[in-house]
C-alpha cells in the first residue's frame, strides 16, 4: 500500500501546482519546479542582460516583442530542494540581473545528496548586450544582435545566427558558432571549435581539439587574426581574394596553404611544420599555431 500512498501525495501536489504561475514534474529521482518571469522593456535601446546560474543550462533566443520571458526550471532530488533553490531577479529600466546564487548561497536549501540545478530559456528583443554564466551546464544563443559574451566553467556552447561582438568560452566542452557575423572570440580549456560566419575580426584557442574556422564571402581582416590549439588540426577556409600576412607552424605535422607559392621552405624536415608569407596582397597578420597537428588553409 505504501507506493500507492506515495503516488497519491505526488498527485494531489501536482493537481494544486495546475492554479499557480509554477508547475511541478517529478521525474523518477529528480524532480523540477517551473516558473515564468516577464519582463517589459523599451524599443529604443537595447536589452542589457546578465543571467548567472551556478549549476544549469541557459539558452537566449529572440522575439520581436518589447518584453523579456525567463522561463525557470529548479531541479533537485526532491520537491521541496527545488522549490527552495533561489532565483534573485533585478530590473532597472532596460537593465535585467538573474541570479541563481552558488550552492553555498542557497541557505534555505537542505537536501542529503543529489544534484541541484536552475535552469533559464530567455526570450528577448534581438538587440542586446549579454552576459551569460553557468558553473556547470550547456550555453546556447541564436537569433541575436549585440555584444554577447556567454561563459561555462564546464560544458558545450551553441551558437547561431549572431551578430556584432561574441565571447564564447568553456573551461571543459566544444563550441560551436553557425553564422556569425562580425568578431568572434572563441576559447576552451579542452574541447574542439567549430566557427562559420562573415568574419572582421577571429581570435579563437584551444588548449586541446581540432579547429575549423569558415570564413564566408564577404570576411575582411580589421585587425590580427590568431587561432591556436595545444593539440590538434586546424583548418581554415577564406573566401578568393582574401589578403593577409600568414604566420602558420606546429610542433609535429603538416603546414599547407594554398596561395602561397613562396612559401618559407629550404627543403628540410623543419621547414615543413611552418608557411610564412603574403596571401593575395597581403595585409593584417594571420596567426595559426598547433603543438601537435596538421595546419590547412584553403580557399
């Protein structure tokens, strides 16, 4: 009779969670609490945003509305941790703060084992600035204007449809960054970069994974361009007619670049791991290093 009990008490809170703003899912050993915050902004700036969360994944989208949804989802082992996990929220004008404190900040909260997490999916105007953190969980964006600065100590950051000024960077997990536009500076401690998009300025590291860097018809060097991996193969396709002064080596392998036929090169083994030289007319630096892996630059 015992389990019938227990499913009868889920039950009934359930049902009494249906007349509020939040709901409650109970799924197996974990269980969520959902709320919605909503917030209106004003059309003639744009959204400054900052979310934090100390454990959780936060997405960003974009809508053509002058409000911001935050959509909150608690996770913890049982119903009254999640319901208990703190989300502090702040407003001045077009400025919004949303904080999930760090486990050691949530002093309401006792639970004996078991993960906590909050997490956010926020909705906004397409122009903003962005600040977004997570201690542990997934970042992604799409769909947005501005400069955007996204930030997990340990996890994989996705991002689509940008422009303007990106930050991506990861402590442990792979990025990857599908039609930006603008500058792009992309950083992970461990984990493999993959960036496409119309590019001015790229500035991407990686202590260990391959790189992939797209740039679209329409990339012009305004300044420096580096990418850099401790371990790993990189590859670089630029569109014809791109100039630049490349500076590409790696400690073991392969250094190709298409357009450079006077390439640095004496003949000796060496001299294979580096290309220096002007592709088309030349222009800002090109920098590519590799500890360990082949270095591709094609058209």
């Amino acid at each position: 009779m015992r389990p019938l009990r227990i499913a009868h008490v889920l039950s009934v809170l359930v049902a009494a969670a249906g007349s509020t703003a939040c709901s409650i899912d109970v799924r197996g050993n974990e269980s969520s609490s959902r709320e919605e915050k909503r917030f209106t902004v004003s059309a003639s700036e744009p959204v400054d945003l900052q979310i934090r969360t100390f454990d959780g994944r936060i997405s960003v989208r974009s809508w053509d509305k002058d409000e911001v949804l935050v959509e909150i989802d608690r996770r913890a082992p049982d119903q009254a941790t999640a319901e208990a996990l703190i989300v502090n929220e702040m407003q001045d004008g077009n400025k919004i703060v949303i904080e999930a404190p760090s486990d050691r900040a949530q002093r309401n909260v006792i639970s004996i084992g078991g993960a906590r997490s909050v997490n956010f999916t926020v909705t906004a105007p397409r122009r903003m600035t962005l600040q977004a953190h997570t201690g542990d969980g997934q970042v992604d964006a799409r769909d947005l204007e501005g400069m955007l600065t996204l930030d997990s100590d340990d996890g994989r950051i996705e991002v689509s449809n940008v422009g303007g000024q990106l930050k991506a960077h990861t402590g442990d997990g792979i990025i990857r960054i599908n039609q930006a536009r603008g500058t792009v500076d992309a950083d992970s401690g461990d984990g493999a970069i993959d960036v496409d998009g119309r590019f001015d300025v790229v500035t991407v590291r990686t202590g260990d994974g391959s790189v992939r860097v797209a740039a679209a018809d329409g990339s012009n060097m305004k300044s420096e361009w580096r990418i850099t991996t401790g371990d790993g193969r990189i590859s670089l396709r630029v569109p014809n007619g791109f100039n630049a002064a490349v500076d590409a080596s790696t400690g073991d392998g392969s250094v190709h670049v298409d357009g450079i036929p006077n390439a640095s090169s004496k003949g000796g083994d060496s001299d294979r791991h580096r290309v220096a030289g002007q592709l088309g007319s030349g222009g800002a630096a090109l920098t590519l290093r590799s500890g360990d892996g082949s270095i591709d630059v094609t058209h």
